[in-house]
C-alpha cells in the first residue's frame, strides 16, 4: 500500500481513487485475519494524512464498503466524518469532488433503504446541503 500512499499524497486527484480500492482490500484482510469489525486502524491512520477534500472521498469510499457489508452503524460513522470533511473543504478542486463522493454515498444509502431514523438528518444533509451550489437550496420568497 506504500507505493499509493505516496503518490495519493502529491497527486490525490490521479491516485485516490486506487487507494480507496487498496484501503477497503486491507479492512477486509485485517477483518478476515480477527482484526477490528468495522474499520482498519491502519486505514484510518493513511486517511488523517490527507487535506479535507481527498480524505472525505476516502471516507465516503469506507462508508460505502461498510454499508455493502452490512455494518450499518460504522458505515454511517464514516458518511459522517466524510460530510463533515466535504464541508471544511477551502481547495476548488476538491470542493465538488467531495461533495459529489458525500452525496452520492448518502443517496445510495437512503435507496438501499436506511432504516435507521438517526441517519435521516444526515443524508438529508449530505443530499441537500452538499448539493452543487444553487441546486436544491432553499429560497424564501421576499
């Protein structure tokens, strides 16, 4: 995994992707290996190493892993710290991409049925606030 981690880390765009795919792979190991339900410590740990944008992406990718693995609670662990790092977010680039991975997460997530009613104010705002900007926002009349 060292040699994305580098990479990932000076060019996030080109290679985060690929590290999400070499996270998720690991979690799985470690799980199968009796390691840790719900996350990799290691993970976690490549994760923090990243600025707000690429980590959101990373924990939405988690979140999604989590959710098809049908560990409800870690996976909207993960869609939470994923949101909450989309909406701290400054650098242009990353700021749609971000919140695009969010959204579409909590959107899968509500269509695969959350039954979970504290997870209806979270997607509702991984859905609404995180929207593009102008897209889905309130207007109020004048």
């Amino acid at each position: 995994m060292a040699h994305l981690r580098a990479p990932a880390l000076e060019d996030p765009g080109a290679f985060v992707s690929d590290l999400a795919r070499s996270l998720n792979n690991l979690s799985e190991r470690e799980e199968d290996a009796g390691g840790p339900p719900g996350g990799s410590p290691i993970a976690d740990r490549v994760i923090a190493e990243f600025a707000a944008g690429p980590a959101a992406e990373l924990l939405a990718a988690r979140a999604r892993l989590r959710w098809l693995d049908d560990d409800r609670p870690n996976a909207l662990g993960y869609l939470r710290s994923a949101a909450y790092e989309a909406q701290r977010t400054e650098d242009p680039e990353w700021t749609g991409r971000a919140r695009v991975a969010v959204r579409t997460t909590a959107q899968g997530i509500r269509e695969e049925g959350a039954e979970d009613p504290s997870s209806t104010g979270l997607l509702q705002y991984a859905e609404i606030l995180l929207a593009p900007r102008g897209a889905g926002q309130l207007t109020f009349p004048s």
